[in-house]
C-alpha cells in the first residue's frame, strides 16, 4: 500500500503537443499547483522532444517529471531510442512501460520484460508498468488471465523486487477513449487481483511501495468516484490533463 495519504496524480500527454504547446502546458499547471498547496504528488509525462525544456523551466516541489518509453538497452548503437541515463541526467524520475498503445503499435511483451529488467538492474527510475484487458477479452472473462500472463512477463527476467519501488497502472484498453466506463467496484476487484498476484510472485522479495493507479477515460465526471478507495493509488489521465484547469482540479480533489 501507500505509505502516506499523498496520492499519485499522472498526466499522459501522449504525442498530442508540440513544443511549445507542451512547454505552455506544463507552465501553467506547475504555476497553479504553486498558488495553491495540494495533498497529492503529480507527475508529468511529455513527450521526448519536450522533456528536457520543461524539466529545467518547470520546477514545483509537488510536480515530478517522467517519460513516455525507454529503451530496454541501457546504452549503444540503438538509433531512435533514449537511454535510461539520459532520462536520468535530466531530471525524470519515472518512467511509463507497456502502456496498450505502444503494446499495440510498437511492439510485443517481450520487450516490456527487457525493459522493466533494465529499468530494475539499473535502479535509476520508477517504473509506471501499464497492464490491461480488450474488450473482447473482458467479455469472455478473461480479464484476470490476460493480466496475469502481462504481469508473469513483463517481471519474468526479475528475481526480486525488495527494496524498490514499483507503480503498476490498471487501464483496461476497452475505457480508453472510447466512451465505455467501468464501475469503481470492477476497478477495485481488479487492483486487488493484481496485488495478490505480485504478493504471490515475490513473496519475500516484495517491492518497499506497490502503487496501483486506475487509468481509462478518467475526467472531470468520473473521476471522484475512485476516490477514498483503499486500492486505488492514484490515477493515470490522458486526454483531461491536457487542460490545465481540468487536470489541476482533479489532482487537488482527488
């Protein structure tokens, strides 16, 4: 569980800005988080090209700074990838896995596993590993099985997690943009599983911190309804945190 009340807060801007767009963003979010104290940590997610601008011009206790992938190397000949020390040079300090895009997009589960050992052996940044069910998969009851075989690969290449700190986000890819909400309920049954399911894999090797955040079309509608639930660390927001209004208002109600 968390170790404090202090929830964990994500904006996943995805590639939907440009530079400067991205810069303006991030300014306004950190100066508003500046005006006014809120209880929980936030954590921002640009994309590549913008990374380094907004995390030397943008600095706010409160706000941390994280990337969208990483290579599963940890340096060479890899062109087109960014290495976890560069991440780490210019001041990140997550990193997001396996979200269901690039699982759809870029590439298979096999390259979440390497990743996520290199970003364990390395011990340089967080890890926000997304897991999550299609629809189809949902419908025929398989929601536990799909996560499960995401979990058992993505940490297949790592014998312990003790000492770590690790976040897990739950989206199941049928709520992502496309209207389909779940029920809080459904949400909790689901980050319990996950919890045991880690708690069964590591057992004494468990991570120091497992935070477990929801991510699937949260906005300003939905969102209150995960809070105050025990098993729901945080939240991982995508198209609302484009707005800074939106997203400010989520990360101080929350």
């Amino acid at each position: 569980m968390l170790s404090s009340s202090r929830k964990l807060i994500i904006g996943n801007w995805k590639m939907n800005l440009d530079y400067k767009a991205s810069l303006s963003l991030a300014q306004k979010i950190t100066k508003d988080l500046a005006k006014k104290k809120i209880k929980n940590n936030v954590l921002l997610l640009p994309d590549f090209l913008s990374l380094a601008e907004i995390v030397k011009n943008c600095k706010n206790k409160n706000v941390s700074y994280g990337a969208q992938d990483v290579a599963p190397f940890p340096v060479g000949s890899y062109t087109g990838e960014v290495s976890l020390e560069s991440l780490k040079k210019i001041g990140c300090k997550y990193v997001l896995v396996g979200h269901s895009e690039r699982r759809q997009h870029f590439f298979d589960d096999r390259l979440v596993a390497e990743k996520m050992e290199n970003i364990i052996k390395h011990n340089s940044l967080i890890p926000i590993l997304c897991v999550g069910e299609s629809w189809g998969q949902r419908r025929a009851g398989k929601t536990t099985d799909v996560i499960a075989k995401q979990l058992e690969t993505a940490f297949s290449r790592i014998e312990s997690l003790k000492g770590k700190r690790i976040v897990l986000a739950y989206e199941p890819i049928w709520a992502i943009g496309t209207g389909k909400n779940i029920l809080p309920a459904e949400a909790v049954v689901v980050h319990k599983k996950i919890r045991e399911i880690m708690v069964s894999k590591f057992k004494n090797n468990f991570p120091k911190e497992l935070e477990i955040v929801y991510g699937g079309s949260v906005n300003l509608k939905n969102y209150l309804d995960f809070k105050n639930i025990q098993d729901i660390s945080g939240l991982l927001i995508g198209g609302t945190s484009l707005r800074a209004d939106d997203f400010f208002k989520i990360a101080k109600n929350f």
